[in-house]
C-alpha cells in the first residue's frame, strides 16, 4: 500500500460517517444511495450539491482520475470541476491538471484517461 493513499478521503468515506437524524437510514451515504435510483429524479441533484461542498472543502493537492469519455454532463465535470478551480486552498499543480481537464471538456476531447494522485 502507498502511505500517501492512507491520508485521502473520497466523498462516500465522508457521507458514511455522517448521520441522518430522524430517518431509519445508517449515515448519509445510505440516504444518497437511495435517492439516486435512476427512477428517482433527484438523485443527481443531491450527489452534485455533495460533491460541491466536499469540493469547497478541499485544501492543498487533490487527487481525482477522469476516465474516457467523461462528458460535461457528468457530476465531476458538471460541479466538482469549477469549484475546485474556484478554490484557493487547493494547490497550483492540481489546478494546472485540473484547467487541462476543463479545455479538454470545452474543445470535445474528453477521452484524456488522467489520473492524479496526490502527495
């Protein structure tokens, strides 16, 4: 195992220790699970407010991995993307990989594979 992997987080270690009060559900991660079904239209909604506000929380380098055909549709695109260029707390190499990402989003050339694991 890498030591430098122990350290990260994803957003579902984040939501699998949270609790939802007043729910028969375990943590929020169980919630959003639940809420995403396809035949539930807000499950997106609820994973892309999510994942903003764990992108707002980040600080210093951030690890992420686009595989191919990532489109702007998609939760990482779509949110966490801009909000991680937006803040100030995560480091310049992250954004330089990041800002690649978004020109390639814009330019239709998705299909990049990068993957970025951080120290």
């Amino acid at each position: 195992m890498h030591p430098e992997l122990a350290s990260k987080e994803t957003l579902p270690d984040v939501l699998a220790r949270l609790p939802v009060p007043g729910t028969t559900y375990p943590n929020l991660l169980a919630f959003v699970q639940d809420v995403e079904h396809p035949w539930q239209p807000d499950g997106y909604t609820v994973w892309r407010a999510l994942s903003g506000i764990f992108a707002s929380n980040a600080e210093g380098s951030v690890s992420f991995q686009i595989g191919s055909g990532v489109g702007a549709e998609k939760v990482f695109a779509a949110t966490e993307l801009g909000v991680l260029l937006r803040n100030p707390k995560v480091d310049g190499v992250t954004k330089d990989l990041l800002a690649y990402f978004q020109r390639c989003l814009k330019t239709r050339q998705a299909d990049i594979n990068l993957g970025f694991i951080s120290r």
